[in-house]
C-alpha cells in the first residue's frame, strides 16, 4: 500500500512502518517502500515502488519508478522526471495542467483528459547509481548495472552493463557473459539478508557456488512464491527439481513428495501453500 512520510526537522528519524532511516527533510510520496530504506537529506522518492534494502544518498529525486532489491543510489540523483512535451505548440505546463492556484488563470479544467501522456521508468536488483547521474523516463535498467558518476542514461541499460558518459554508453560489463547468466538464473536478490550470511561475496565464483547450494533449499520457497497457479504435488515437485537440474544442484529437495500439502476441494495446491511448507520446514523468513 503506498504511504507518504515526511521528514521536516533536522534530524534523521526512524521509521518503524516500514522499518527504515528518514534524513533531515527528505520525504517518501505516495510511495509502495519495503523495510530497510534510507533516504539521506533532502532527497525525495515520489510515486514509486521499492524493494527491500533501498539506499539513496543527498539531494536526490525519483519518480514514477518501480526498484528492486539491494540497491543503492548516490547523492544528487535524478530518476524519471517529467517529461515536457516537444511537438506541441509549447513546452509549457499551462497546456495540460490547472494553473489557476499558481497564475491566477487557467486554460485546463480536467488535467486529466488534458493529461501529457507519461510512462514509467524500471530499475532491476542490485543497480548502483553514481553521483550526479540522471536516468530519463521510461528508461529499463538491467539487474546488476552499475551507472558511472555524471552518465545521463537515455536508452535501456542490459544486466550488468556498467553506462558511463553523456549520453550514457556501455564502458564494460562487470562479469563475463556466463557468470551474468548464472547471476541472472539464481535471482539472488529474492533471498533476504539471513539467508546471505556466510556467502564469500568477494569471490564471485564462491559466492555462486555456495549461492547453488542453498538455493536447493532456500531458493525453492522462492521459486514457488513467483507463481501462484494451481498445481498437484507431484507437478510442484517436477517443477522444483527441474529448477535444481539447471543448476546442477543434488535432488534433495525431493523430501517434499511425502509433505502433507494443504489442498483445495478439486484436490489440487497453491504453490504459494508449498513454499510456506518449505519456509516452516527450513525456519527461514518470507522469501519476496
């Protein structure tokens, strides 16, 4: 559900709901935010929705943007501002906005028929945002793409590109392409923090092996939860370990096949009724 917080004074506040850090007046608008946010001064996220463990440093604006997990933008940001129209007779607002609180006049009664047509912006998991870089409306962000300090983005950005410049060009990728496959395959960003402990983050090749392992487990709760369609138990046990295959993880998930699964009157499961089997069984947190 979205919500709006506002942080007027000049000290940063805790937010319990959702858990998070509000710097001095910065603010939260309209927003769908998951726990463990931090919105540093004066910076400002407006109509957006954000998953879990969002940083965003000074001075910073977003808009109309949905975000996903682990990701971090620096100070004096922009992201999805509005666009004004060019092929109209004027660049101006008074075209398609009420001005008459502002101007004293109006030329708009309904904004929304009148409405400048606007779409939305979509960053990926894991996107680092340097300072004073600017990604325009519209524009698709890859997971795990990093964009340089000062890059004015205008075009979609693929996994894992590193953008840098004006406009915005492709420097590199970060890993090679059969390391961004499997990154992409694990969707390690679903996992939360828990269940991340131990992992040797700074080794990729480790951290990809130790992450195969416990998505064999963790992983398959979230595996379920993506898709909530109607499945017998032995089509969800088919499904989980054809996951496992792709990964080359041993079948010892296999354990589920003799669950007692919660069924509809047809006889048939949820998934997302599997998965919480899953989570009770392996004690772990909701995995969205």
């Amino acid at each position: 559900m979205p919500v709006t917080i506002s942080n007027d004074t000049l000290k940063a506040v805790k937010v319990d709901d959702p858990s998070g850090r509000l710097a001095p007046l910065s603010r939260i608008l309209n927003s769908e935010i998951a726990a463990g946010f931090s919105v540093d001064t004066g910076s400002c996220v407006n109509r957006c929705r954000v998953g879990k463990h969002f940083g965003f440093g000074c001075y910073s604006y977003i808009a109309d943007t949905e975000i996903g997990r682990y990701c971090t933008f620096a100070s004096r940001v922009s992201v999805g501002p509005f666009n004004h129209p060019v092929d109209w007779l004027s660049i101006h607002e008074f075209q398609y906005r009420n001005l008459e609180a502002l101007c004293g006049d109006t030329i708009v009664v309904d904004e929304q028929k009148s409405a400048f047509p606007s779409i939305a912006t979509t960053i990926g998991s894991d996107v680092w945002i340097g300072d004073n870089a600017a990604v325009r409306r519209g524009v698709r962000i890859g997971h795990g793409a990093i964009i340089g300090m000062g890059a004015v983005v205008v075009r979609d950005v693929p996994p894992y590109a590193i953008v840098v410049g004006n406009p915005g060009r492709i420097a590199r990728y970060r890993f090679p392409p059969d390391v961004i496959e499997q990154l992409l395959e694990l969707r390690w960003w679903e996992l939360d923090l828990a269940a991340l402990k131990g992992v040797d983050f700074r080794n990729i090749h480790h951290a990809i092996a130790a992450l195969r392992e416990r998505m064999g487990e963790i992983g398959v709760a979230c595996i379920v939860l993506r898709n909530d369609a109607m499945a017998t138990a032995d089509e969800l046990v088919a499904f989980c370990a054809g996951k496992l295959a792709r990964f080359k993880i041993p079948r010892h998930v296999v354990f589920l096949r003799g669950e007692e699964i919660p069924t509809t009157p047809s006889g048939r499961a949820r998934k997302f009724l599997l998965a919480d089997i899953v989570r009770e069984r392996l004690n772990i947190g909701k995995a969205t």
